[in-house]
C-alpha cells in the first residue's frame, strides 16, 4: 500500500506547489500563472489571518496535490461559505483516495469557523472531476462563472 499524508501547505511546500499549480493551469486550460506567484503565494497562505488555508498531498514523500480554500460572504444567506478555490492531484496520483482527504481537510476547516456550506466550481468538460463530486453528494447549480480582466 502506498504511504498518502495530507497537511497544511508550509513554506517549505512552496517550490513544489507552484508547479502543481503550474501543472493544474495547464490541465484546465486556463492562463499561466505569473512569473512571481511564489513571491505572492506566502502573503495569502502564510500570513496572520490567512485569505487562503492551503493543504497539500504526499504520494510516498512526493508532492502529488493540492487544495486551497477561502472563507467568502454571502448576501443571500446573511453569513458565510468555505470556497474551494482549487483542488488538483497530479494524474499519477488520482485513483488513491487523496482526493476525499483534501475534501475532508476543507470541511474541517469549515466547522472550525462555524461555516456549514462548501462551494466549488470545475469546467463541464471535466468529467472525472464530476464523478468525483456527485459521488461526495454533493449537488450542481447550473450558473455559469464569468471572469472580466481588469487591466
């Protein structure tokens, strides 16, 4: 069997999280990261009061992934709601049950702060990623994200 730990990311982590990140860009077909976001990762996942909780994942010692989780507002409901802003495993790592942990992290994190409610969202053609969720329970909001670059 193979040795799987999930933790919180610490600076030491960072090197190998931003190719991860790199690695999860590129998968989702999304812009490149910039140059300097292991510059600008420490102020969001290091400081007091963090704006990002970050957790990574070991394969036998080896950084396999990552999910980091921001704690948002919502005008509807008059409280808060723990966002999985990005959960990603390298492709040789999937299939583990690594993914659940990283999941279980987020929750942990919510009933910390009070917070009953995870949200997320993942492109439509990601159909493993789907999968994965419907067989959490959790349920799908047919709302499409938007992005306007402000500069």
């Amino acid at each position: 069997m193979r040795a799987v730990s999930v933790r919180s990311v610490s600076p030491g982590d960072l090197a190998g999280l931003v190719e991860l990140i790199r690695e999860h860009t590129e998968f989702e077909r999304a812009p490149t990261p910039p140059q300097n976001l292991a510059e600008t990762l420490p102020a969001l996942l290091f400081e007091p009061g963090p704006r990002l909780h970050g957790f990574v994942a070991e394969l036998d010692g080896a950084l396999v992934g990552y999910a980091t989780f921001a704690i948002e507002a919502s005008t509807w409901t008059g409280g808060f709601y723990l966002h999985l802003d990005c959960l990603y495993l390298a492709e040789s790592a999937r299939g583990h049950g690594i993914g659940p942990k990283l999941i279980e992290k987020g929750t942990t994190l919510a009933a910390e702060h009070g917070i009953d409610e995870l949200q997320w969202q993942t492109p439509e053609w990601n159909v493993d990623a789907i999968r994965f969720y419907d067989r959490l329970g959790a349920s799908r909001s047919p709302k499409m994200r938007y992005s306007l670059a402000l500069s």
